[in-house]
C-alpha cells in the first residue's frame, strides 16, 4: 500500500491512499484520520486501507482523483520519535577525514544514532528555511522506516517485523555547527533543522525483492540544480533497520509511528556519487586537493528520488528550494 | 493555575485542573481534552480554565473530588519535543570530574543540550523499569518548561514569555552507557531511558517571586530510599531557560507542547547536596578517595519535591521504585 498527508489545516494531515503507480489517490475518510492515527491502530485499519488500495489500483474507485504532490505534507508532519542513524561506513569514513576526526573504534559493532526533533517535518516540495547560509546547509539523502510499537529488549529480527511503512528522506544538516555539536557530546541541536520526506510512504512489499535483510535496495538519485551528484544504492547499509531499532530499544520501548533512519546513503564504488555535499567535498579533497562544490545557498534547488529497476519512483519526489528564514 | 493528567487509557490522558493546595481537582471537560490541545490552542482556553480554577480554590465548584496523584500520569504523557538541558555548571563540573571529561572551553557560553525522547514519559508514582542494574541506574532532579510555539531565531526575552507551565522533573540516567555515546558526539540513545515528572504542572504565577528570571528559586528535595540526599536551588542556574530556548531555536521552530529541562540542579554549596548519584560519588571520591554511594538497583525509591519556603510541594511528589523491565 501506498499513502500521502494533504495539508487540512491540522497539525497531523488527512490521510489518502495513493495508487500503486502514484496517479490517483482517495482520503481515507472514515478508516483513519491521519496517518499516525492508522499506524497505533495498524491490525484493525490495515485490512480496510487494503480493500480501497485495492479498487485505486483496480481503476474501480468511485472518489479516486489525480494524486497532487503539491498538497502533501511529510507522510507523517509529525511523529512520536525520530531516531537517524549513520549507518553506511562509508559515509562516516568520508565524514570523520571531513572533519579530521580519528576513527570510532566500534564504529561496525554499535549503531551510531541521534535523537532528532519530530514534530516539525517538511513536505516534498515546501521551500525549505534557513537562519544564515554560513551555517553550510547540507543534505542528507537517505531511507527510513515507520514502526509499529516495539518492546524494550527486543532483538533485531523481532525489531524488524515492525516495520509499517519505508519512506525517503532529506536529513537537512549545518556543518558549521555540526562539529561543535559533536565535541559537546549531547548530538546535534542547531546542526539538524526539520527534516524532510518525499511524498508517499509505502509497505515494504511495494518494493518486493529491493526490500531485503532489512536494507532498501534501491539507488537514490540526488540532484542539485539540476546537475545529478548521486545514484547510490541503500544495499550497502552495514547495520539492518533491525539491528537500528534493537540498539535503540536496548533501555526504552518505541511508540507506534517512531521513524527510524537509514542515515546518509554512500557507496564505496566513488562512481555512484554522494548523497550529501559534505561527501562530494572531501572527495574532492582528497582527489584533487581542494573542495570547489560549494554548500548550498538562498535559490538552490535539491532533487532526490529513489528509483525502481524500471526508473519508476516509489516514494515520488523531493524537490524543494533553500530560502532565507 | 495548576494542572494534571489522569490514566484514562488514551495516549494523551485526560486533563484535570487541581487546586492550588493540591487538595482537589475536577476534569477540564469541555474546555480541553488533553493538556497538549490546551496549550496548542492557549490563548481561547486558558480564561476558561482560570474560571474553574478560581471555583476549587474558592470551594465553589460543585464538580471537584478530591485530588489522586495516584492516578496520574505525566503532566503531558507524549510531547512534541523534549529538549533537556545541562544548564547548572557545578553539575557539568563534577560530571566531567566523575568520567574523566577535559573541560569544555566554550561551557559558560554555548548552552549544552540534548534532544530526549519524548513519545513515552512516566507518571510521578509508576514504578520505573530498566533492562540491567548494571548499566549504573541514575536519577537526575530537574525543572522544566512547557512552551507555546517558539519561532526560529527568538532571542532570550521573546522565547522566555512563550513559558506557559513548569514541570518538575527526573531525567532518569545509565551512567554505564553515557560516557561511550557521548564520544560517538552522537548524542544519548540508550544512556536516556524515559523520563519521570511530578503530578501538577503550573502557570508561572503560582511560584511568585520564587519563578524569577527565567529560573526556579526553589529547593529541590532528593531522598533515597528515605534518606535525604539533596536539597539544592534552581536559582544557581548559569543559563536562563529564556538563553536555552533561544540556543534550541537558532535552526528550527519549537511546536507548543515543547518541554525544555534544566539539567540537573546542583549548587556549588556542598551543604545542599545533591540531585544525582553521579555527583555523590565523585564528591565522595574526591573527599574521601572513594565512592561509597551506590548506583540504583532493583526496589529501590527515588523521591524529589520542589518545596516553597512554607514547606508546601507545589508541583507535588515524584515517588518511584525502580524495578527490572
């Protein structure tokens, strides 16, 4: 299944269902009102939500209309919990000689993950506000998934079949202020403004075999202004959304529609490009000696979208403009 | 006013308005369903619930029961974002003491903050469940502040009138993973397990002079298992909750309902004792050459209350065992 928030006014959206192919969609008035709603009621409203998927699908929907990215919010404007890991080793490697920090010691045994802000998510195609452009505004293309309640102690198998939903991600990022934020040891504060997501969450089946051993093994197309910088593949994540969630849930249980991200998508192979500037920049760097990509600025325009074998894009689009707060 | 939220079996519980002596309440029915729809929606709903008010306290509402903090949950089970401060610099002195942390050059002029979970608080008598004795089980006393919206760049004065409740608070702590999460600069995932509050959060009219400059001038009383252990002032504040709120929002917007902590209060009097057994221990280390206080284990209690200068808890009691999960 296949579904989207339209703005309504409310903090939390109207749900519709979206067909498979993302052209028509329907509210889901009288299932569920929100999406978070459906998901802490998920057993109950899943099989309801399936019957119209079903005749959206089937082109027998009387209320279908064209689906209208434009109206949508984030899947979810606002969530219980957001919990972003950083788990492709290659980004943290690019990162950390970025940087000049020394290499984590337990970098592939325990998950790095940060606690960012959920209740102020942005929709796929909302100008997207910054304070100072001095700040370094970055992105951070990645995958992530939306939960089901999960357990305190629970192991990563048990973890991962509570994953509802798959959604795709901007994990907006000031690198200005990034590094400070590390030093102090409480995470990110300033460095990580709302976060964005492309407009349509969908069941893992959608994905059928590029949703495996709990990784989205699709390739993320990341533009900016036009210019592709990016088709790296969420395959190479080293750590499962599993083994994500069970660090998580080590001392605390999560609440229905905690979304838990992939962090930054990178690949080893330098052919399929960056997912965030940062990356481009000490590859540069290290190739050529200098960094020339500049961070982003009032008027530029960030693509991303993950594409099937056939060029379809399951998610839909970001494509949001950076504008001065 | 003053306000709690009773166990009604729904996610957000149902709101009570209690008198200023704590000694009955009556539910805001038909004024607001939960205390996050009363502050989302403050300026229409906060006459009416002043009116109700002023009958408990006058004896006049025909309505009121007594009050039962034993049917309280959270002031506000589930927030939008919970951004915990550590805003006491004898604290973070004897912290870095305790765990062998250089100090941080910039502490007296960057506000050190961590973004908590926020989807899963617990009530003021529940008992408190932990995976491990081992993981070093702390307490940390604390205030807080429930917020109206914040815009992105407020300054201190604008960001300290959108305080609409303070809340008392023990941010629950396991001192066997901070120190390794705080060097990944990733910030608390495990280390901060969910977090406890009193019963009654209140306008900050009820405290008088002793809310005052955007800081708590009251004594925060700490035993264990009956044993007083701290007494310590929220006036030594090195920064104002206005200064911390301004810090959180130099990048984002704050949502209403968001609670911003203090850290936990410590005073460089070492009459006043403590407020977490991480300090004890260091202080006993650093005057004795050992720690003799140990870390929490299974049927163990932790109390705290805020006292007035007559003796009277306005925010009542946080009184909880710590049991295994």
């Amino acid at each position: 299944m296949k579904f989207a928030t339209y703005h309504d006014g409310s903090r939390d959206g109207q749900l519709w269902i979206v067909s498979r192919d993302l052209r028509s969609a329907v509210p889901a008035t009288g299932i569920a009102s929100s999406l978070l709603a459906a998901i802490e009621d998920w057993d109950s409203v899943a099989p309801r939500l399936a019957e119209v998927y079903e005749r959206l699908n089937n082109h027998t929907e009387p209320f279908a209309t064209r689906f209208e990215p434009e109206r949508c919010l984030a899947p979810m404007p606002r969530s219980p919990q957001w919990l972003d890991a950083s788990a492709f080793l290659n980004h943290g490697d690019l990162m950390d000689k970025a940087f000049n920090h020394p290499p984590k010691p337990d970098v592939k045994t325990i998950p790095l993950v940060y606690q960012g802000a959920s209740d102020d998510f942005r929709g796929p195609l909302a100008d997207v506000e910054f304070p100072d452009d001095a700040m370094m505004i970055d992105m951070e293309g990645e995958f992530g998934v939306i939960l089901a309640p999960v357990a305190m102690g629970a192991t990563a198998d048990k973890a991962l079949e509570q994953v509802r939903l798959i959604v795709q991600i901007n994990d907006w990022s000031l690198r200005a202020v990034g590094p400070q934020e590390m030093r102090s040891g409480f995470g990110f504060i300033q460095a990580k403004p709302s976060t964005s997501f492309a407009p349509v969450a969908i069941t893992p089946d959608e994905l059928g075999p590029h949703w495996a051993e709990g990784r989205v093994a699709l390739q993320l197309h990341v533009e900016i202004n036009g210019r592709r910088v990016g088709d790296a593949n969420g395959q190479e994540m080293h750590f499962s959304f599993g083994q994500i969630i069970a660090h998580c849930v080590r001392s605390r249980r999560l609440s229905a529609g905690t979304i838990v991200g992939s962090g930054t998508v990178s690949n080893v192979d330098r052919a399929a490009g960056s997912s965030c500037i940062s990356e481009i920049r000490v590859i540069e760097l290290l190739d050529q000696g200098q960094a020339r990509t500049p961070f982003l600025t009032w008027g530029d325009r960030v693509r991303m979208e993950a594409r099937m074998p056939d060029g379809s894009t399951p998610f839909g689009v970001i494509d949001q403009k950076v504008v001065q707060a």
